[in-house]
C-alpha cells in the first residue's frame, strides 16, 4: 500500500487551480520531494494531503485513510511541519514538546523518555530550557521537527522546512531526515531548493499547479533536452538577457546561475561559436565557455521552456 497517493487531486481558488489534477504516488519508507517557485501549489498540494483543506475535485489517501472520509483519524498518523510552524516563543524548548503532547493526546507514560530521545535526535538536550524565542532560525527548525514527531508518525509532511535558514542548520536539518528514514518513517517534503531535491528518494517538479516530471533524480535528469554550455561572462546579468533575446542562437533555455551563464543547446559547436560572438558584439567577456553535466535547476528551466512552447517532455506524466 502506498504510503501517499493522489488521484487527478485538484483545489481551485476563485476559478484559479492552484493544484491542477495532481496523480502522485510515494512509497513508504521513502523521501519525496516536491520541488517549484513560488505560488506552484506547493504548500496547496500539503494542506490538501493533511486534510487542512479539502479538495475541489479529485483524491488523495495518506497511509490508506482517505483525506476527507478519514480527516480525523488521519491526524494520529501523520506530522505536519509548516512553513511558519506554531512554536511558542515564551515557552522552553521542553514545556513546547509537552505542550505539542498534549495536542496529540500522546500518554503520560513513556513521554519523558520520548521527550529526551527526540531532544538528543535534534540535538537540543543542551538548550532543554531556553525560550524557544531565544533559539536561533535552525534550532528553531529542529524544534519544529521534533514538536511534529512527538506522536510518532508514520508520514511526515515538511512545507520548505529550511527556507531561511543557513548552509549549516539546512546540511543538520537533513542529516536528521535520513536518520528518520532509516527507522521507516515516510517524508513528504517541499522546497524551492534544486539541491536539496538532489538529496531525495524521488522528486516531482511541479509549476503552476501542474506536475511536470517524477522520478528519482537521475530519471528526471534524463528528460533534459538537447547539451548544456556553461558560460562565465563579466557580465552575468546583462549576457543573459542578450542571449534570451537573440533569436538567432536557437538556445532550448538560458539561464542565470548564480555568476554563470547556463545555455541549454542542441548544437554545443555552433552555440558556442554564436554566443562568443554575441557578446564580443555587446562589449562583453564570455570568459570560459564548457560543456557541464545538468543539475536539477537545468532540467526544471527546460521543462519549463517546454511546456511554455505547449509540449512535454518526453518520460513526463
């Protein structure tokens, strides 16, 4: 039995579908990312998976409850870490995990120790009695995460759990989900973050709605069209734009990383040739030109160019 599984799931707000006829399946024990900008539907797509919200047609079941027939007696099976999780600042790291137990009508016995285990597992035991408002932005997440697994659930939903928060905390904040993995709990997560999905079982890119590929990483790198030019210009910002704009380069995608330039081709020999001529004709330094492997972000822009030009890339759902 599938530990998550939707069926054509759909929510329209005003006439707008925020989640467009979503059919997924994740398997237990593993890590799922769901991956896209802003305003995608991804924080849509887990309130609709946590029976916060109902759906306008379609449907979903998580752990074999169905999310509207079985709303209530889902909640006992999963955790739920949003994007602004509910801590209570002028309560300590401990008096919030026995707060989030009482939520959960978790038992009296057994709850200290369950208590100190998820405090060592986040590594928290050092700050047990330091205001949760005193914490900073990472061990505020980590205390967010054992809060939501107070009750030992078997499906964890994480709405972009590191958003904001620094290179280290996001590097012990997985380091943390891998060890749930291991003791068989099932983990939902979003993030707007390419290389965080590289770190997941299976991810789905979605945008606007609509899932645009599933698949381990390495499936969903293989949708890639055509070879990718990394290029290095003085001017990152000002090259990018000149190289979306000349229609004469026929590039499948151009896109901006971080100082670099990736152009996505089907011709890498004739592209190059072009692109340094481009920019020579602006002014601008090309710097090193070389063929890279693609990265998740490639892939996500050129499924993107794709499905702006009507089409779909080819293995996609």
């Amino acid at each position: 039995m599938p530990a998550i599984q939707t069926d054509k799931l759909t929510r329209a707000f005003s006439g707008v579908r925020a989640v467009d006829g979503l059919t997924l399946q994740v398997e237990p024990g593993e890590i799922f990312g769901l991956v896209g900008p802003d305003g995608a539907g991804k924080t849509t797509t887990m309130r609709l998976l946590t029976a916060i919200m109902t759906p306008s047609d379609g449907r979903a079941w998580v752990n074999g409850r169905d999310v509207v027939k079985d709303a209530e007696a889902l909640k006992a099976d999963i955790g739920y870490m949003s994007q602004r999780f509910g801590l209570y600042e002028d309560l300590t790291v401990i008096e919030n995990l026995r707060f989030y137990a009482d939520i959960y009508l978790v038992p009296r016995q057994g709850l200290d120790a369950r208590m100190e285990e998820l405090l060592g597992f986040s590594n928290l035991t050092p700050f047990r009695n330091r205001l949760a408002g005193n914490l900073s932005g990472g061990m505020k997440q980590k205390l967010g995460l054992a809060c939501s697994l107070i009750h030992t659930p078997k499906v964890l939903f994480l709405d972009e759990p590191t958003n904001g928060v620094d290179p280290v905390s996001r590097r012990d904040f997985w380091r943390i989900l891998y060890r749930l993995l291991r003791q068989g709990v099932t983990i939902f997560v979003s993030t707007a973050y390419l290389d965080e999905a590289e770190r997941c079982s299976r991810v789905g890119l979605i945008d606007r709605g609509r899932l645009l590929a599933c698949g381990r990483p390495d499936e969903v790198k293989r949708l890639m069209t055509g070879s990718i030019l990394s290029v290095g210009p003085a001017d990152p910002r000002r090259a990018v734009d000149l190289l979306r704009k000349d229609e004469s380069l026929h590039a499948l995608a151009v896109g901006l990383f971080g100082e670099q330039v990736h152009v996505v081709t089907r011709d890498a020999e004739s592209a190059e040739r072009q692109i340094r001529a481009l920019l020579a004709s602006a002014a601008i330094d090309p710097g090193q030109i070389e063929p890279v492997e693609p990265t998740l972000e490639d892939v996500f822009v050129s499924v993107l160019a794709h499905v702006e030009e009507g089409l779909r890339p080819e293995g996609s759902p």
